[in-house]
C-alpha cells in the first residue's frame, strides 16, 4: 500500500510517498520545504508568515514527492496511489488549513481516500521507518510492545505506555513549557539563533559541567509529568546576576548551555527510564526535534547498556532527518494507524492532543 503524506502543521512543508512493508516503513521520497529562515530573524514563529509560506511550497512539495518517487500524474490522471495522509493537528491554525485544504481538495479530484493523522502520533512512528532505525545492540528491526515512548519537540513533552498500534496510554507532559520550547527560550535570553536546541548542544560539547547546576523541576515525582519553565527562570536570573558586572563571555554561555543541556536530559532521561522499569517495556522511543541531540541519545544508550536489569530494553531513535518535523513520520502513523475515510470527515483541529 503506497501512501502519499503531507506535513504542514508548523512552519515545515513536508511531502513524502511511503510503503508499509511487513512491519516497517520503506520511505520513496521525502521532500521538505522550510520558512525556518524566516522565523530566524524574528527569533520565533510568526504564525501568519508560516500559514503564507505554506501556501507557496504545498504544491510544488507534493510535485516534487511524487516525481522523486517515479510516480506520475497528469491533468487527467491520477497518481498511483492508494491513499493521502495528512496531519490535522496539532499545530498552527493557519498552516494546517493549507494542508489540509489542499489535501481534501486533492483527494476529491484524485477519488483516494484520506487518512488523518495526529501529528504527536507521527512523531512515534518514524521509529518504525526501515533503516533509519538505531539500535543499541541488535537484530529487532522494529519496535517491540509493550513500549514507552516519549516525545520531545517544541510544542510537546509526552511520555506514552503503548501495549499495541491500539492500546494507547498517556501517562504524562510537561505542565507549562515544552523541552524544545526551554532550549528555544533560554536561547533566545542568551542572544543565540533561532531554534536554540542544535546551538546549545554544540556549545555544551565546550561547557565546564560544574559551573553551573540549574533545576531539575518534578525530577522525584510520583507522576510522569514534566516542567521546564523553571529551568528558563533559573537561567535568566543567573544571567541578570552576571550582566551586572560584564557583558557575558563565550566560555560562560558555553558554561550554562552545558548546565541547562544536563538538566533536561537529566529529567528527560530518569522520567523515561522510571515508566520504563514500572511497566516493565520491552523498547523505549525517542522523537522529536529534541531527540536529534547526541548527548540525550548517548545518556539513554549509556544507562541501557550499563543498569543490567535493563539491557534488554531496545532503543529506538530516529534518524535526525527523521526526528524534526517531515511527512514520511505522518505517513508511517498512517500504515500503522488508522482507516482511510471520505474528504468530507477530514477538518483542521489545531487543539487536538491524544485521541
Ligand atoms: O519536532 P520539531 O521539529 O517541531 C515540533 O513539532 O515542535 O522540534 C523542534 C524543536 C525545537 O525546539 C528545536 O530547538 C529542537 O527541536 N531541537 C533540538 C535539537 N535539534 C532540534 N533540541 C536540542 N538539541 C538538538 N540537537
Ligand atoms: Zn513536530
């Protein structure tokens, strides 16, 4: 079954043809069109610049997807291709109305069915697309259940039990900031670019971890929730504190990059590990633009290779290409997840969260 995905939730135009193969995903194409350049200079995401770039790369993104996976179309025929995923949420009103629009469109003129996908869900499932997969010892090629998954991104910290492709539970998220959202913040209070994460881990590789020990909020709680928003806090009233005196040295912003990077993995990581060893999980996932950082990747590896009752848990990790935001993710949620429905039933739902 080949399925053509379409990703406009943020400020990524992404179109990607997919084929479920077994029990992984085999990618034909995946094309990625970004406004992030623009965002840059205004140090965030202006929600209306992102819906107008949208509108620019939508049809020339799922041209090029279709092209780059031999699949052609004309005027008066159809792609070769059993059904259109589209993420419906959540995400900015004004991008998602484009995709989603021009995919009910598209599925109306091509006769194909729609598939909806939630656009946490195709985080987790790029774990399942074929060799992209990074594993910690191993033969699996796919996640095995029970698992636990977290998603790490800028708009979501979730921590979720999955028994099967069905039986979902959440168990916990961040209560105020997302962890993406901390290192894009606290970026921005040290005058870094836009989005901060990729920034900070490079300059924590040069950061004295002992200068600084910033909070780890709900470390030792009994619950799998998160909160970051203390951490930016700490941070800027560490940096108030030093530009009184200076202006701040590289050596110490590198310093408190290396200081903030340890406290989320640290509370990233134990958090994971604890739901792990509770439900008793045969794979952890990470996803999320967050899980592209080497350091939270080796922290989990690390701990998995060396607490012995745990060295049976398989680590997934995505490719990077595959941990920020991109269709074949909401294509590969789409083989595992759900029904192709009508045009009709499909509509933009910027709030949603689990279903
Ligand atoms: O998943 P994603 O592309 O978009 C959302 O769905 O939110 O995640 C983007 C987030 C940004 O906050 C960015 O700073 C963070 O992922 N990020 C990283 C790294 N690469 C991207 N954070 C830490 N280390 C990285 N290497
Ligand atoms: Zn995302």
């Amino acid at each position: 079954m080949k399925i053509l995905a379409i990703e406009t939730s943020c400020d990524e135009t992404g179109a990607a043809v997919v084929e479920r193969q077994g029990d992984s995903i085999t990618v034909h194409s995946n094309v990625i069109a970004t406004s992030m350049h623009i965002h840059a200079q205004t140090g965030g995401i202006i929600p209306e610049a992102a819906a107008r770039n949208q509108i620019q790369y939508v049809v020339p993104v799922i041209a090029e997807a279709l092209d780059k996976a031999g699949i052609s179309f004309t005027k008066t025929t159809a792609p070769d291709i059993d059904a259109i995923a589209i993420t419906y949420g959540p995400g900015l009103i004004g991008s998602l109305l484009v995709g989603v629009e021009t995919i009910r469109t598209l599925s109306f003129l091509w006769n194909k069915p729609l598939i909806p996908v939630n656009h946490l869900f195709g985080h987790i499932y790029a774990n399942w697309i074929k060799d992209t997969i990074q594993r910690t010892t191993q033969d699996t090629l796919s996640p095995l259940f029970p698992l636990i998954a977290l998603i790490v991104s800028g708009g979501h910290t979730d921590l979720l039990l999955m028994k099967s492709h069905t039986d979902i539970t959440w168990l916990g998220g961040t209560r105020d900031d997302a962890a993406g959202e901390a290192f894009d913040k606290i970026g921005r209070l040290l005058q870094l670019p836009y989005p901060a994460g990729p920034k900070i881990e490079e300059l924590a590789k040069v950061g004295d971890p002992k200068t600084f020990h910033f909070p780890r909020p709900l470390l030792h709680d009994a619950e799998y929730d998160f909160s970051f928003s203390g951490l930016k806090t700490a941070v800027l009233r560490e940096v108030t504190k030093l530009q009184k005196d200076k202006q701040l040295e590289p050596q110490l912003i590198a310093d408190i990059c290396r200081g903030v990077q340890d406290a989320i993995t640290d509370v990233l990581v134990t958090k994971t590990l604890k739901a792990a060893e509770a439900y008793n999980v045969k794979s952890i996932l990470l996803s999320g633009g967050v899980s592209a950082n080497e350091t939270l990747r080796n922290s989990f590896r690390e701990i998995l290779n060396t607490k012995y009752h745990m060295q049976n848990i398989k680590l997934f990790v995505p490719q990077k290409s595959f941990c920020t935001d991109n269709a074949a993710m909401i294509g590969a949620a789409a083989c595992f997840r759900s029904e192709g429905v009508d045009w009709h039933h499909v509509a933009a739902n910027p709030e949603l969260y689990f279903d």
